[in-house]
C-alpha cells in the first residue's frame, strides 16, 4: 500500500503569534478573518502584518492599516488579487526584512510549502516560520520520472503534467521540493493501472 | 579514549602585548598541519614536570593555508602554569605534543551573513573565521570589546581586515550592540566569544530583539574547569576510589588513575565525556546536558562538572 501513515507526511497544529518575535506577517490563501487564522493576536508583543489572497480584481494589495486598539499591537491588512501578487510582494519585503521577523502560513498545502521554501530561500530558519494546514487536502505532485510538479491533485492516481506518466500519488512528503512524490503506476505492466478514487478533497 | 596526538615544532613566539604571545606552529616532520575549519582549537599537551597541562587555544591561522597553524595566547593572572609556561619557557625549536584539532564553534554555512561579537581574547576564533568569509566573500561584521589600554593590540591583530567591518569599541561601550542587533539582515548568525558575561548579556539582547536560538552560538574558553571543593569519585566498574583535588578537574583525577575515559573537548560542550551517576549529586557546569537531564541527576559531563556531595559514585 503507497498510500500510508509514511512519517515524512507533515502534521500541522492551529498557528499562534511566536511571543518571541518582533514583527509578525500571517500569510493566507483565502479571506478568513485574522483570528480564524491564527491564535495571541492580541497579546502579540510587535506589529502584526495579515497579506491574503482575495482572488477578486476588486482588490489591490495597498495597506489597509488599523489604529491600534487599547493595549493590542497595530494590525494592517492587504488584499492581493492572487498568489503570484502575493509572492511578489513577499519576496521584496522578505529581502528588507531584518532578523526578528516571524512568518506565519495558513492554507492549502501547496500554498504553505511554497511559502516556506521562499522564506527558506530568503534565510528565515525553521523556528521563524510556522505553517498551519486548512482548506482543501489537494496535493502538488512531484513526478520522480520527469521533475514536473502538477498542482491540484485530488486523486490517488494522477496525470503527470510534465510526461503524461500515470502517477501513483505517494503519502511520501518532500519539505524542499514542497510536494507529494508521484510514481508511475504501471511501470511493470504497461496499461494495467489500479482505478483513480478521489482521497484529497 | 586515548586522543591521538601530533607533535608540532615551535617556528616563532611573537610577543604582541604584556599579556599577549602569539606562536606559530608547524609540523614538527616539515609536512602540512592536520586540515581544521574556521572555529577550530588545538589543545596543547603542555609538560611542566610531573604535571602535565591541556589548554585549547582557537586556532586564528587561515585553515586553508596548511604550512602552519598560528595561536594566540593570553597569560592569565592566576595561571594554572598553562598559558605561564608557554609565556616564559617555551622557546622557537621546541617541539609541543598536540591534539588533533577539534571544532566546536563550526561557521553556520547557510548563514546569508555572520555576525561575530568577542571580548579580549575571544577574538581568536574570529581571525580564522574572518579569513573564510573573506575567501568565501561572505558578508560579515565584528563588534569585538576591549580595555582602552589594549585597543592598539586588537587594531593591529585585525589591520588586515577590511576597515568597514571592523568595529572596535573600548571601554564600556555595549551599548552600541542593539542597534546593530536589530538591524541585520534575514539570514544572519550571531557568534560570541569571550567573557561569559560579556556573551550573555549579548544573547540575551539578541533573545530580546527576537533572535531565535538556531541563530545563537557561542564558545566559552576556561571558566567552567575551575575547581572546588574536593570529593571523592568512586568508579564502580573499575573499583576504584580516587580523590579529586580542589585544583584537579574529575576528568583529570580519572585519567591520573588510569582510567581511559571518553572524553573530546574537555571544555562542557561536546557532550562524549557524558558517564552514568550511581549515586551523589553532581554539580553541573557543562553547557551540555538540557533541564531534565541536569534535574535526574544521573549523567555528569566529567569534563568541567564535579559534586555537591562527599562521594559521587560512577559508572566507570
């Protein structure tokens, strides 16, 4: 069985403000409020920064920020049309960033991994960033045959994007290529393919 | 564990200051030295009649220039007869024993920036580490603290060293270490050396601006292998009983019984001289053993650690 309780699956607990850090920035994938995303908002020590992704063109990405209420630590939020307009800004500010930063994820597992190797890449170390899984349990597939990664892949056996290999998608986890391996499912008897059923709504 | 050893001619003893001697080290059979990395110490097997002394010295020479390895030497005031010895009778010519070099304060290589603060002689782990970044082209910055009177020893130690990274603050003048702790960029370690004042008061600001601890790293020097008072170390195994000076670390009153214990850094670090506590109450000093371990009471880094009780009874 492929499909299996494999160790390297990554196991998520619900996000909290790192009490720790001097500057907070919640990523997420989808417009869910603040405190549905992560727990300490308002015991937060150090401003704390929300980027979603509406996926609407009615947004812009400017800074909406809030007076601070009371004792709480001043929240400002940006709307970003979709996940490109967000990396795009995270990677500029990622590279201004100065060491107390924390960084925090909350979304689909493609969305998170993809962020921890850009934080990972800017230099953050894994006590920085903290992801949380939410949403959809599609996967990002990695074809171990042709390198390709086909995103949004919500059954157990998938077309490779890359080769067009029929994958077998594997509970085997990989943090750096922040994907799912994907083996061909016929290998040793060309066409014969075990029936596709939908596991990762 | 009997370490394996190398013997090292003396090709010049440099007087730099009152207090400080740098010596150059090579191969006594004229080959290359044993390869090390920025970070590394060499202890030095140091003969004074029957005593025989161990002291680690940074190695401040470029690892990858292997013709030598240079050290720096401070002698400290109530020298055991170490750093005193290698001041007053070791002489160009002579040939030292030394260990094989060992590194426990290793440069981070994912560092996208180093970031190094020493006091006084902490400095010598750095004049290594500063000829890898600068080979490497690495960015890096030194906040290195000193006396006033001593502040002509270090500008000359680092004259080499481009201007710009260099800072040397004499006198009490800590305070210019927060500013630059909250302003490095993503990606950048911290490295202190010296004083264990002066590195916790450093790391501690660093905790305090947000620094994680995967950031944080330190070698202390001397210090923690200072005596106390004395006890007796009962080695079950061996069915021994040995009496451990007040001046004697544990690990040496083993080993003068004969006893081959593990042992690497004998500075708290490493953690292979860890032994199991059968009975007594250690007194740990080791930066080794984590809460728990220290709370059981059942291992003891023999190293640098000693006892709280009269007999401390080992599984050796």
């Amino acid at each position: 069985m492929l499909v299996s309780d494999i160790k390297s699956r990554p196991v998520y607990s619900r996000l909290s403000i790192d009490a720790a850090g001097r500057r907070h920035l919640v990523l997420s994938d989808a417009p869910r409020p603040l405190e549905a995303a992560i727990d300490g908002v308002h015991a937060a020590a150090g401003a704390i920064d929300y980027w979603f992704i509406a996926a609407t063109s009615t947004v812009d990405g400017r800074p909406a920020p809030e007076p601070a209420a009371g004792k709480d630590a001043p929240i400002e939020r940006r709307a970003f049309r979709a996940l490109p307009h967000l990396l795009d800004r995270l990677s500029h500010r990622l590279a201004q960033e100065t060491v107390g930063l924390r960084l925090y994820s909350v979304g689909e597992e493609g969305f998170i991994w993809d962020i921890a190797r850009l934080a990972r890449d800017a230099g953050l170390e894994e006590a920085e960033l903290r992801s949380c899984h939410a949403g959809s349990l599609r996967r990002t597939v990695f074809c171990v045959h042709c390198k390709t990664r086909t995103p949004q892949v919500t059954t157990s056996l998938a077309v490779c994007e890359g080769c067009g290999a029929h994958l077998v998608v594997r509970d085997h986890f990989s943090r750096g290529l922040a994907a799912f391996m994907g083996v061909q499912a016929d290998a040793e008897a060309p066409g014969e393919l075990p029936p596709a059923e939908e596991l990762f709504r | 564990m009997s370490a394996r050893t190398m013997p090292l001619r003396v090709a010049a003893a440099e007087p730099l200051s009152p207090r400080l001697k740098a010596f150059t080290l090579v191969a006594a059979d004229g080959g290359l030295v044993h390869p090390s990395g920025p970070g590394a110490h060499l202890r030095l097997l140091l003969r004074n009649g029957a005593a025989v002394h161990r002291n680690a010295y940074s190695i401040v020479s470029s690892p990858d220039d292997r013709s030598h390895v240079s050290i720096i030497v401070r002698r400290t005031r109530d020298s055991k007869g170490g750093s005193a010895l290698l001041h007053e009778a070791v002489k160009p010519g002579d040939v030292i024993e030394a260990g094989l070099p060992a590194n426990l304060f290793p440069v981070v290589r994912t560092a996208r920036k180093h970031l190094m603060v020493s006091g006084g002689i902490g400095i010598t782990p750095f004049l290594a580490y500063i000829a890898a970044f600068q080979a490497a082209g690495t960015p890096w910055e030194l906040h290195h603290f000193c006396r006033i009177e001593e502040r002509a020893v270090f500008e000359a130690l680092l004259a080499h060293a481009p201007a710009g990274r260099v800072h040397i603050h004499a006198g009490n003048a800590f305070g210019v270490l927060a500013d630059r702790l909250a302003r490095q960029p993503l990606g950048t370690h911290l490295y202190s050396c010296g004083p264990a004042l002066l590195m916790e008061a450093g790391q501690e600001l660093a905790r305090s601006l947000g620094w994680p601890k995967a950031r944080l790293h330190s070698e202390s020097f001397g210090g923690a292998a200072e005596g106390g008072a004395p006890f007796i170390a009962v080695l079950r195994r061996s069915n021994l009983e040995i009496e451990v000076g007040p001046q004697t670390s544990l690990l040496d009153a083993i080993e003068a019984a004969g006893v081959d214990a593990p042992c690497l850094c004998r500075g708290g670090a490493c953690g292979q001289c860890v032994v199991e506590v059968a009975e007594g109450e250690p007194e740990h000093r080791d930066h080794f053993l984590d809460d728990d371990e220290r709370a059981s009471n059942r291992l003891i880094m023999t190293c640098v650690s000693r006892a709280r009780t009269p007999r401390l009874v080992l599984d050796l």
